[in-house]
C-alpha cells in the first residue's frame, strides 16, 4: 500500500470507528491490523505509530482520583485542552479538578474497573463508583481520547446500582477479557447490523440474525435474559405512550458513536424516549459472530439549561 492509500485508510478506519457508520460502508478492502489489548501487554497501533499503553494509563488516571485521592492526578493525566462532553462535569481542566475535589472530599471513595477496552486513541472504561457523598453506588462508563498521552477529550454516563435482574445478574458481572482482536472490525460490524435494523429500522423478526437467542445473557437491570425480554423492551420504549396523540418526532434511539476491541463493542446511544432523554451505554460481547451478552447504563441528560458544559454529550 502507498503511503497517500495507507493514510487515506487509516483515516477511513478512524471514521468508522468514531461513528455510526458501518465499517464495510466505508471501506471494505481496507485489512484492519494492529488492535491488540493494552491490559494484556501489547500494544495498539495507530497510523502505525505504536500507542504507549493508553488502556493503562486511563486505569491509573481513574485509580489516582478514586484510590490514591491525589491532587495532582487531573493535571498529571488530563491536558489543558480537555473537552468535557459529560453534563454532569463542567468543562476544561477546572471542572474535573472540582469533580477531584469531590471524590477527595469523600474519604470512603473508591473504584472497581471491571472492563477496559482500547480503540485506536479511545479507551472505555466500565467500573463501580463507590463511597462518594451525598450520592448512591453508580454503575459508569468513562470514555476517554488521548492524544500525546494525555486525555484530551471525556465522556460519560453514570446510573445507580441497582439489585440483580430478573436473571439474577448484576449490572457488572459476567465476562471480562479481550479476545478474538482479529475480529474487531467484524464485530463493530454486527453491532452496528444490529442497532441499525433492530433498534432504528424497529424489525424485531431479525434479531436472530445478530443475537445468540438461546444463549443471550442480559445485564441490564430492568429485563432478563434471551431476545423475548428484550423485544418487550424496545417495544415499550420506543412506543410514544397510551397517553401521547402521535409518537415523538425525529429518531427516538440513534446511534452516535461506536467503540471496539476485540469481542467486545460499545454502542452510545441518543435515546429521547417518553421515559426521559438519556445517554445509553451499551456495551456487547460477540462470540462466534453472534452477540451473546450484553451490560448497560442509561445516563439521563439534563435539559440544556442545566447541563454544567455546553458540549454535545455524545
């Protein structure tokens, strides 16, 4: 490949990965290489530059506020440039010194990171948020850019603890480790098959073309495991309500972002649903081609006028 090819394909490649574009839309001849698991001791290229441990350093970022409570943790990890999309947080470096502050303040504040993923100069975070005052366990999603090792741009979502499903998982057990990272691409592909024709397009009859039905195991605090449970949810949050004239105008759930590794995919979703407006997390693992397991937090977005940043939240 020629250096004018091999930049437009990675340039390509990050396009497909940032947005709700199917991957083989965008260019399908292109040979995805290099997506490896930082946590496992190898290292992600990106425009074949090697990216120097990001997966490690977003844990330790989040370990420095949460565990160690240092004060200098956001300027050691956070760039002065920082763009704050979660509306919870006030933009720029002061609002995550105050977010800081706040954990600080709580002396039995601490974190669980149970999953880590790295795409490219992305890294997601899934982890329990414990001990903070004046605030219930939190179940969240960190999604960081890092760029010259430090993070430059954040996103997240927080939603309380809840107790287990009707399955009896929790909104954090189940599978944890990054396989199969020859099949990343092809994985965000059946994500992005699914959302598309499931969750816009709203044709249920298909589900079975990107799920495993009989092995399906949900995590999602309010329904339980297989595709019934989640058919009768989808349903119900995309009906306007016996008490609407017409259903609400524009797309209710529209995918904004998509993030990869491996077996695993993230999907942020924009859901303006009659239940509220909300940032929805959903993270799936795929096995076989198929996806098998799925977590999420619906993160509710503030109307604009009390939102602390004016920053698109996805």
């Amino acid at each position: 490949m020629s250096m004018k090819n091999g930049h437009i394909a990675a340039v390509l490649t990050a396009f497909a990965r940032a947005t709700a574009v199917p991957w083989g839309k965008v260019l399908p001849a292109v040979a995805v290489m290099g997506a490896v698991t930082l946590i496992s001791g190898c290292v992600t290229e990106s425009q074949g530059k090697p990216t120097a441990k990001l997966g490690e350093n977003a844990q330790q970022a989040l370990t420095d506020i949460f565990q160690k409570k240092d004060p200098h943790a956001v300027d050691h990890w956070f760039d002065k440039s920082l763009v704050q999309h979660d509306p919870l947080l006030a933009d720029g470096l002061e609002g995550e010194r105050a977010f800081a502050r706040d954990v600080a303040s709580s002396p039995n504040a601490s974190i669980t990171i149970y999953r880590t993923l790295v795409d490219g100069d992305l890294v997601l975070t899934h982890s329990r948020y414990e001990g903070l005052k004046d605030r219930p366990t939190l179940i969240a999603f960190d999604l960081f850019r890092f760029k010259h090792g430090k993070i430059v741009e954040h996103w997240g979502g927080q939603e309380p603890l809840a107790k287990p499903n009707a399955s009896g998982h929790t909104q954090f057990d189940g599978g944890t480790t990054v396989t199969d990272l020859d099949k990343t691409e092809a994985n965000r592909t059946v994500v992005q098959s699914f959302k598309q024709a499931v969750m816009v397009e709203q044709h249920f009859e298909r589900m079975g073309e990107f799920m495993d039905t009989a092995h399906y195991v949900q995590h999602a605090s309010r329904i339980g495991d297989g595709a019934g449970s989640l058919k009768t949810r989808f349903k119900s949050v995309l009906d306007a309500g016996p008490g609407s004239a017409k259903p609400k105008a524009g797309p209710v759930l529209q995918p904004r972002r998509y993030v990869a590794e491996g077996n695993f995919v993230l999907a942020l979703v924009d859901a303006n649903t009659v239940e509220a407006h909300t940032a929805n997390y959903d993270l799936f693992r795929v096995e076989n081609g198929k996806i098998i397991e799925h977590w999420d937090v619906l993160s509710v977005i503030p109307p604009p006028e009390q939102r602390k940043n004016g920053n698109d939240p996805f």
